[in-house]
C-alpha cells in the first residue's frame, strides 16, 4: 500500500522539462557515494531518502501519527494537533519555495526527492 503510493507520487511529480538530465541526476554511481559516513551499498527497490521531500515526509508523518492513534488512543488529540502543526509548517515551506525558482548543487543523489516537488537538483 505505501509503496505503491509513493511511487504513483514519484511519477505524479516527474518534470517532463529536466527528463533528458533526470537519470543523470538520480544515478547512485560509485562516485556519488563516496562522501564520508555514506559507504558504498545497494538501496535496493525503495528509496531511503524519501523523508528529504516535504510531501512525502508529510505521508510517512501521517502513517506514523494513525499507527501512533491507533496503539494509543489517550494521546489521539495530542498527536493528531502535532501532525496538524507539522503539515502547517510543511505547506509554508512549499509556498515559499514556489515562490523561487531554485537550484540546489549537491554532492550526493539523494536530494532528487526535492526535484520532485519544488527544486531543481544537480548532483556534482
């Protein structure tokens, strides 16, 4: 169910514009991996990096907060006003950034996940 979701998400935000550089982008060569605590190693079919992209954190903040209701009826009210704050500050942040046209320069892959919702990413 969750990964299904997401990758239906991935394909949603896909930007026909950068198609041509996305694969350059997204590649996990050995090079991009050899920064310094980030060994080089297989992420296999999911992608660990998801929790980078405001909108799918906002997912995988959601499916947390219900399991945590769902085991923890007494605090509902409690987690249920922590994720409405979460997504508050989420939605400002997504406003603001589409309100620029930016470009982020990094080093490791991982950062594609923001190109998927409001940056341009190139790995360097």
């Amino acid at each position: 169910h969750g990964e299904e979701s997401l990758e239906n998400h991935e394909h949603e935000h896909h930007d026909e514009e950068n198609h041509d550089n996305h694969a350059e982008e997204e590649s996990h060569d050995d090079d991009s991996h050899k920064e310094e605590g980030h060994d080089e190693h297989d992420h296999g079919s999911v992608d660990p990096h998801l929790w980078i992209s405001p909108v799918l954190s906002q997912k995988l903040a959601e499916s947390i907060k219900n399991s945590l209701v769902e085991a923890d009826a007494e605090g509902a009210e409690l987690y249920e006003a922590n994720f409405d704050e979460l997504v508050s500050e989420w939605y400002n942040w997504i406003s603001l950034s589409l309100n620029y046209q930016t470009r982020l320069k990094t080093r490791h892959s991982s950062f594609h996940m923001l190109h998927l919702d409001t940056l341009r990413t190139h790995t360097v």
